[in-house]
C-alpha cells in the first residue's frame, strides 16, 4: 500500500499519530487493539432496536454483518 501512496504513511487510510505528530509505535497500537477487544460488549440485536453513540465519549464499531439491514442516520453538533 505504501507504493500506493508513494511511501507517505500519513496517507494510507487508517493512519494514525499522537497529537503532536509523533508515530505511535506498534507496541502501542497492539495495547490499544487489545485493550479495545478486552472491553468489547456484544449485543443481540431485536427488530426494532435503536443505537444511540457518543462519539467523542465512545469507541463504536461493528463486527462482519449479513443479511438485510436499515441504517438510519441522524448527525448532531
């Protein structure tokens, strides 16, 4: 992916640094993911159910899905 973006690792699509542009070493990175796995909370899901996320207070993502689904979106400030 690097030859993709001429070797420019700012680039690449889930490139991330500390605020003041410091790499984060993969050490790091392999606490975080850990951490993160660590703490997961699984949900079942019903028909009907709704999710509402902080994303400043919350880390949210979403595991392999199939099947018919409805997203509906709504952004505030």
């Amino acid at each position: 992916m690097l030859e993709l973006v001429n070797g420019d690792e700012e680039e690449l699509p889930l490139y991330a640094s500390f605020g003041d542009g410091t790499k984060i070493s993969n050490e790091t990175v392999a606490a975080v993911i850990s951490t993160i796995e660590q703490q997961r909370k699984l949900r079942s899901w019903q028909q009907g159910d709704l999710l509402l996320v902080d994303n400043m207070l919350t880390s949210h993502g979403r595991m392999p899905y199939t099947g018919q689904r409805k997203i509906v979106v709504y952004l505030c400030k």
